[in-house]
C-alpha cells in the first residue's frame, strides 16, 4: 500500500514538472511577466505577513515602553530616598540651628539662672497653649519661671511636678504679657488667640503702627526681663477695637512647629 502511495506521488511530481517544462518551452522567457509574477507573490506574501509585522513591532514597543517606565521608576524612587535623606539632614542642621540661636542668648549670672530643657509632649488639643518640658520640681523649676528660646519669648511655667512642667505658651488667650512697641514706646497688652497668633491691646487709635515693627516685653512684666523678643506686629484689627484704642494681630517670633529645646530662668 505504501509502494503504492509512493509511486502515485512520483507520477504527480513528474507530470508537473513536465507540465512546467512545455509551459516554459511554449512562452520562452519573459522578464517583464516574470517581474509581474514575482511582484504579484511578494505583494500576497507581504500581506500575509502584515499581521506577523505588527504583532512584532506592538511587542517591541510594548517591551521598549515597559523598560523605560521601569528606568523612570527607579530614578523616582532614587528622588524619593535622596529627598529623604535631605529632609533628615535638614531637620538636623534646623535643631543645631535652635540650639545655636539658644545658646547665643543666656542671660548673665548677676540677673538669672538658666536651665536649658527638652520639649517632651503637646497634646494636639492644646496645641497653642500648652507644652511639657523635661524638667521639673527636682531642677529647680517654679511656677511662673519665664520660658526662652534664644532671646524671644515661648511662655511661662503654668504646672510643676517631679521630673517635668507645664509651659503656657504667648499664644494662649490665658496669658496676657505687658509689653512696648520698639518704634513709638506705647505700652500695652499681648494675649494669644489660640490659633498660633497674638492680639495687641489698648494701642492709641490716632496712631497707626505699621506691619514688621517689633514688640517686646515691658519694664512691669514681673519675672521676665525687660527687653525680650515677643513679636512682630502684621496687621490693623479694627473690628476689636474700643473706646480710643484699637488692637492689632501680632506673629510671634518663634517658630513652635521647629521648637526643640527652650530655656527657662530663674530672675534673682
């Protein structure tokens, strides 16, 4: 059966090629049909190899695409840890920065006896009125001790325990500080306003005090020293104002997002 097949495929084969042979004897060679021929067969097999094509050049781009999106990622994660790195270096120098702006202004020995502290706690619902210090009745610390950073002032001691206090800040609307205005030596009262900024009282109405001019503490602030550093005033609050004075909203100098460390005296 298989001798069979085999020699049935012999005669097919010699038929065709004898076939071929009287076809190219009969139309002798032809370069212009031949070309038609040939641009006929590569025009089929072009579009018979389309789909091949584009499935090649969609996985290329696909695989191009991919590698670029992995390169990207990784230069962003390369941002990500060296921004990272910045911001730890940063909040570094920004804490040597406190300490040094601290330690440049300490009092003499003759007036006052400084305990330099660590900020341990605020409770998110007390933000801008109070703050728990490291230090406590066991260093010395007393109620009413006034609280720096630097030259500027952060509040008072409010409580006192053991190990730690409690320090009512300048922002607190509890605590009112007598102060003067640098530029024109009127005298007032500062409070807070519990939301981060002070308010300015009793300051005359026929004057206008204009915005960047410091205020300090006041000759009658009791246990702080005259002088110190409260704030800068920002703005005209007439809204507030009564009688023949007006008051005014003043930013305090301190930075208490950044506060690390504070000073607290002991006036003599």
């Amino acid at each position: 059966m298989r001798n069979r097949k085999l020699a049935e495929f012999w005669q097919v084969a010699i038929v065709l090629m004898a076939f071929s042979m009287v076809l190219m004897a009969a139309l002798e060679y032809n370069a212009g049909f031949d070309l038609k021929i040939r641009n006929t067969f590569y025009k089929g097999a072009k579009y018979l190899e389309l789909p091949a094509v584009v499935l090649r050049d969609t996985v290329e781009g696909i695989f191009i695409i991919s590698k670029e999106k992995e390169a990207f990622l990784e230069e962003i994660n390369l941002l990500q840890r060296e921004n990272i790195a910045l911001r730890l270096q940063l909040n570094k120098l920004r804490e040597q920065q406190d300490e040094a702006i601290a330690q440049a202004y300490l009092p003499s020995q003759e007036d006052s006896n400084a305990l330099r502290a660590k900020i341990i706690y605020r409770h998110p619902g007390w933000w801008w009125r109070y703050m728990t210090v490291d230090k406590g009745r066991k260093d010395g610390v007393k109620r009413g001790m006034p609280v720096l950073s630097g030259e500027n002032v952060v509040g008072r001691i409010f409580l006192v325990e053991d190990t730690t206090s409690v320090v009512e800040l300048i922002t607190s609307p509890d605590l009112r500080i007598p102060v003067v205005v640098d530029d024109t030596r009127d005298i007032g009262v500062l409070s807070g306003d519990g939301k981060g900024k002070m308010i300015l009282h009793y300051m005359p109405k026929d004057i206008t005090l204009p915005s960047d001019i410091q205020v300090t503490t006041a000759f009658a602030m009791g246990n702080f020293l005259p002088g110190l550093l409260v704030g800068t005033i920002e703005s005209l609050q007439e809204d507030m104002s009564v009688g023949d004075f007006t008051t005014y909203k003043v930013k305090p100098n301190v930075n208490f997002s950044r506060l690390r460390r504070v000073t607290i005296l002991e006036v003599m």
